[in-house]
C-alpha cells in the first residue's frame, strides 16, 4: 500500500522530467541555400534578397544553440552584380552571412580558374568537393572532400559532390579531372560512416533533382547508396516543399529501402531551408526522423534589423546597378516568362540571333568575305535569366536577361548534326529556334522531323547556323554541334548586340511583341 502511494506519487515527478529533457533535448538545425544567382537586391516580388536572408539566419542562430549553414553552389552569375563586378559582391557578402560549408556550382566556373581560384581563397568556412581533381591546377588544395563537425557530442560528416562539367562548363573555363559522383559518395559516405565514426553522413551536391540528359541526380544518388542519411541539393532550381511530397519528394529510399531525406530551395534565394535533427536519438534514425521545413525569404524584417554592415558595403555597388537598371530603352507589350522553353522569350532571343547574323553575313560578304548566307538560329533558353514584364524595359534589365560573356559565332554542319541537337531540345521541351523553322515532335520528348523553310530538313546537306560559341561548343547537352566548322565569331558579347536590337525598337516606338506560338510543335497523327 505504501509503495502503492510512493510510485502514484511519484507519477506526475516523472512526467515532469521527461517534458524537461524533451525541451532540452539536443538540436542540430542545418539551413541551406542553393541556386541564388547573385540575387543581391529584393527580387520584384517581394522575395529573397541578401539582407533578409542574413537577418532570418541571424534570427534562428539566436534561437538555436547548434546552427550550421550550408550553401549548395551557383551562388554568383544572374544579376548585374556580377556582370559588372565578377563575384567582388557576391563573396565578401557569403563570408558576412557567416556560412559554415560552401561547395561550387557549375557558375562559379564563369570566369575561368584563374579568377575562381582568387575568389576561393577568401572563402571562409569548409569548402568542399570529393569528385572534382584538382591536382595540377589553381585550384590545387583549394578544397577538401569532406569535414565533420562536433555537436551536441556527435560527429557530423559532410561530403561535396559537383556536377559532371562535360557538355554543361565551357573548356575554356574547367579544367578539372571528373570522378563519378555515385562511386566517389559511396567511398567518401562509407569512409565517414565506418572509419571516422560519423553519426550522421550530409552529402551536399550541385547535380540536380530532376532529370534532364544522362547526367546523375540527388534521386539516383540515393537509390545507389547506403550511407547518406541527408542530401542537400542544387542545380535545377528545383523547390523541394515538404508540404507537397507529390511533387518532388522529399524522401527518396536508398539501396537498403532506408529513406533518405532529399532538400532542394529552388533559385534566386526566396527560400531558406530548414533541416532539425534530433542529436539525443540518432541511432536507428533515418530522413523521416530529420524535420524538413522552407522557410520563405521575404521584405518583412524593417531596416533597422538588417546588418549594417553588409548594406554599407553594397551601397557603392548599387549605385552603379541602379543608374544602368534605371535607364528606359524600350517598352514589352506584354509580360513574358524566361522559363517557357518554346514561348516568347525563346523565340524572340532566337530572332533577334537569326536576323543580326544574317545582317552580319551579308555585311561580310559584301566586303569580300567568303561566308554564305545564314539559314537558321539556335539559342540555348539555358541562357536566358530573367522574365521580361510588360511594360519599361531598361538597359540594367537586358544586361542581366543575357549575363553570360558569350560570342555570336557563324558555323556550317551537317543537317544530322543540326537534327541531333534539336532532338536533344525536343527531349528538353523545346530551345529557341528563329521563325523559319519547325520542330515536329511525338509530345513525348520524340522528335519525327524538322522543317526549314517550309522544307524537309536534309541530314546529309550542309547548313549554315548562328548561335553562340557556348552553344556551337556542344554545351547544354547540344553535343552534335561541336561537329562543325567554324566560319566567324564576334568580337563583341552578345550583350551589345541585343542591346542595340531593343534601344532600335525603343527609337522606332514598336512595342516588342514577339512570336508566343511553339516552334517545337507537336504532331500526334501517327
């Protein structure tokens, strides 16, 4: 009877101390970004930029004793920050958010090696790769395959993986030796599992979600391991949201059918995620234990609790921005989407590519040159950054529509070579193509045929083709096109030109209005 009322007693004491070690359980809280693309400034609807972004960081870090901050690459190259200033903005304001591990993208090779290889060596915080070999190069010791960190009295190992550079990084910027990126997570995942004694093993990658060419993604790295409890992606912009696993989930099973927790926030910085792990139980755990939110980056924080140091420092920077984004050059009538791989957008870079290099031709031509007339255009969308709203167009905003240092160049192929690329588009949902050609497609990523002027392309005919050097290189997977021979290249960035192209409607007071229909058009017939 007396031990009876001792453990009734005793009941709501124990009750008590388990709410206690529950409040005070050890926490690791993991924030990601990936995919901001120098998206300094607030975007134009009213998400992401970096003051916000610093000041949600700085808010969970005073919330939460364990933070660690990662970011998944292509943080550089999209806004006219780094058109104008090469990453001198975008790197100092990475090291004052105070990230933890940074790993590269695929941009942060725009600029060549060299130039990286500068930037990186002010990168404070773990940098990390285990499939790129940088031996022999600037590059050389620059990063590390993997850290781990102590928290909470457990070992948290992170890997970096990269992304396979052929046919996507210009040669003239990587020069890196490519280790396949399963073989090389699973030895470095099982060395920190095994060897080191990792508790839990986060392998942070720039290779993509979904799936777009033969290259590997997040999904298919999973599938193939045992080892990765976290991935922690980049590359196709792709918004991982929780809250609609149907779309793209959240948790992909790995070899062992152990599903593994899969986080990806998209592009331009609108989101932060947020990855909470439980440190007290982690043996036995897997992704469904490890709590996944995103949290949106909005301009809800008032100035005064943003850092003033960092605006300081971008001020000078924005001034230049601002008086190139302010002067008005031409008027779009009506809002277009860079995202739509056979809208307007597609098709206006493709004209304006089309009609300047034909001009270009004939003007050469006229000087003696022996280059024939220009029978079509094909422009990557891959290279189109930003949306065009109706309305004012600016100077600033072209300039960050068409950010890379690209070249039109002039080439002759062969018809297959030209099908082979464009079947490679239709597999894509389409690519910018000028008005005198048609894509005839099955719907289903087939291609059946290709019509130029209003002909039946010839495979074994030779044509001449304008586009840009990244292109004709066999980038953005248009392998076949690097089969040609070179008959021109430009000694201007495409910039100039196209700037011309929307200052001379701007004269002429033509509103630009381009073509909306597809030019990768379906035929379901057969």
């Amino acid at each position: 009877m007396i031990i009876s009322s001792i453990v009734k007693a005793a009941a709501p004491i124990v009750g008590v101390a388990a709410l206690c070690f529950s409040a005070y359980a050890e926490k690791l809280v993991i924030l990601h970004t990936n995919d901001t693309h120098s998206a300094i400034e607030v975007n134009a609807d009213g998400t992401g930029g970096v003051l916000q972004r610093k000041a949600i960081i700085d808010s969970v870090r005073k919330a939460e004793k364990n933070v660690i901050t990662v970011d998944a690459g292509d943080m550089v190259q999209g806004s006219l920050y780094f058109k104008y200033f090469r990453g001198d903005v975008e790197y100092p304001l990475m090291n004052m958010t105070g990230y933890d591990i940074r790993i590269l993208g695929n941009h942060e090779f725009d600029n060549g090696m060299k130039d990286l290889a500068e930037k990186y060596s002010t990168v404070k915080g773990a940098r990390l790769s285990a499939n790129y070999d940088f031996d022999g190069t600037e590059l050389e010791g620059v990063f590390s395959p993997y850290v781990i960190k102590k928290v909470g009295g457990k070992k948290i190992g992170f890997l970096g993986l990269n992304v396979d550079p052929e046919s996507l990084i210009s040669k003239h910027c990587i020069n890196v030796k490519f280790k396949d990126i399963i073989t090389e997570a699973n030895k470095v995942a099982a060395f920190l599992k095994h060897d080191k004694k990792c508790d839990l093993v986060v392998a942070v990658t720039h290779i993509g979600y979904e799936k777009e060419n033969d290259k590997t993604t997040d999904p298919e790295l999973i599938a193939a391991s045992r080892d990765i409890d976290i991935v922690i992606g980049g590359h196709s912009h792709t918004l991982i949201d929780p809250k609609h696993p149907e779309r793209f989930p959240s948790l992909i099973p790995n070899a062992d059918g152990k599903p593994v927790r899969v986080v990806q926030t998209g592009k331009y910085g609108k989101y932060i995620g947020k990855i909470t792990v439980d440190l007290d139980h982690l043996k036995g755990s897997d992704g469904e234990d490890y709590e996944y939110e995103l949290i949106p980056v909005t301009d809800r924080f008032p100035e005064e609790q943003l850092d003033r140091k960092m605006i300081a420092f971008i001020e000078p920077y924005r001034q230049i921005v601002d008086s190139v984004g302010g002067h008005v050059i031409a008027k779009a009538a009506y809002s277009m989407k860079n995202g739509e791989r056979t809208g307007p957008m597609a098709n206006m870079t493709a004209d304006l590519t089309y009609d300047y290099l034909v001009h270009k031709a004939d003007s050469l031509r006229a000087a003696g040159m022996d280059i024939p007339p220009v029978d079509m255009a094909i422009m990557n969308v891959g290279g189109i950054r930003q949306d065009m709203p109706e309305g004012d167009i600016t100077e600033g905003q072209i300039l960050s529509t068409y950010p890379f240092s690209n070249y039109f160049v002039i080439v002759e192929l062969k018809g297959k070579d030209l099908m082979e690329a464009l079947a490679v588009g239709a597999r894509k949902g389409g690519e910018g193509i000028s008005r005198n050609v048609r894509v005839v497609t099955d719907g289903n990523g087939g291609m059946r045929r290709v019509i130029i002027d209003g002909e039946e392309m010839d495979p074994e005919k030779n044509y001449i083709l304008g586009t840009i050097n990244y292109a004709a290189e066999g980038n953005d997977d248009m392998v076949s096109l690097a089969r040609h021979r070179l008959l021109w290249t430009d000694d201007v960035e495409t910039c100039v030109p196209s700037l011309r192209w929307f200052v001379r409607q701007g004269e002429l007071g033509v509103p630009v209005a381009p073509d909306p229909n597809p030019r990768y058009v379906i035929d379901t017939s057969l």
